[in-house]
C-alpha cells in the first residue's frame, strides 16, 4: 500500500446530532495531526466536518477543504483552513478531495456522506483507484448501511470481491491501523 500522507474524510455536516459524534470527529483530527496526516474534506465549518478540521488544526495539523460555491446558501465555508479550494460545483468538490488524497474515511452522516462513499466504492469497483475506503461504523450506526451493502453482494446485484473494497472499523485505532499510520 502506498504510504498515507493525506486522508480524506467524509462525514456529516448537521450540528443537529449527539455530541458524541462531534468529539469523536474531533478526537480523530487529533490523532491525523499527530501523525502529520492532512486532512482533506469538503471544507465546512459545522457538524462532524467542522469537528474533524478543528481538531486537526488545533493539534498544529494540515486541512485541505474543497467547497463548492454552490452551497453557500446552506452552510458556510470554514475561514481558517491551511487551505480552501473553491469550487463550481459538488462533482468537482468530489474530484478536488479525491485527487488530493490517500485513502478516504467514512463517518457517520447523510445523504451526501453516503454519495461520497458509493462514488469512491464504483470508481474502485472500476478500477479507477485503489485506495483504501474504510468505514467507520461509530456506535452501530452504519449497521443498516452495511447490512444493505452485504444484501447487494448476497442477492447478485454485485460481486463477492466487492465486499474487499472497503474496511469497516468501530475504533478510531482501527482506522490507523488499517492504514497502516
């Protein structure tokens, strides 16, 4: 596996959500910047987004954040990245945070966190990357998600070696270690 340098996050952007999700999105841009992992995400100031960049550039920690002009009317564009890219439109936002990164980490949230995810996994699936995916199913919560991903497989609607293209964890350590960091 190549050596990890960056790692992109996709995770939730609701400040609407238990507050343990936001220490542990936290608690994880801690362990990057003590790794001297940048992060990279797509560039938001609230919820687990924001969580996961303060708690990086706290710990004296690298952020990349690719935002899309588009969503100003829905949130805001976090001000005090190491980096923001300005983007057009979600697709290029996509492209922007694969581009720059290693290896991509799912943490729990919606409909665009799961958009992210699925994108990663079918370029994978064709072949268009090999870097790793892991999910980090915090407290069960991509339980339903990952049951659904094993139904696919079961059912035909996609092969066996799929279930391969990505890694579910339940500990931060977990995602370390998957990396190999």
């Amino acid at each position: 596996m190549k050596e990890i340098k960056s790692v992109c996050v996709f995770c939730g952007a609701s400040n609407n959500i238990p507050r343990k999700f936001l220490d542990i999105g936290a608690t994880f841009g801690e362990m990057l910047a003590q790794r001297g992992i940048r992060l990279v995400y797509g560039g938001g100031d609230c919820g687990v987004m924001g969580a996961v960049a303060n708690g990086t550039m706290e710990h004296g920690g690298q952020v990349t954040g690719v935002f899309p002009v588009s969503l100003r009317n829905i949130e805001n564009e976090h001000q005090s990245l190491s980096e923001i890219i300005i983007v057009d439109t979600m697709h290029e936002r996509k492209m922007g945070m694969f581009e720059r990164s290693d290896a991509f980490i799912v943490f729990p949230g919606g409909f665009g966190t799961m958009d992210e995810m699925f994108e990663i996994l079918t370029w994978k699936q064709l072949q268009l990357h090999e870097k790793p995916v892991v999910i980090f199913n915090y407290h069960g919560y991509w339980d339903p998600l990952i049951a659904l991903m094993k139904n696919i497989i079961e059912i035909g609607f996609a092969k066996p070696v799929n279930a391969t293209y990505y890694k579910v964890v339940t500990e931060l350590d977990e995602i370390m270690d998957v990396l190999g960091v």
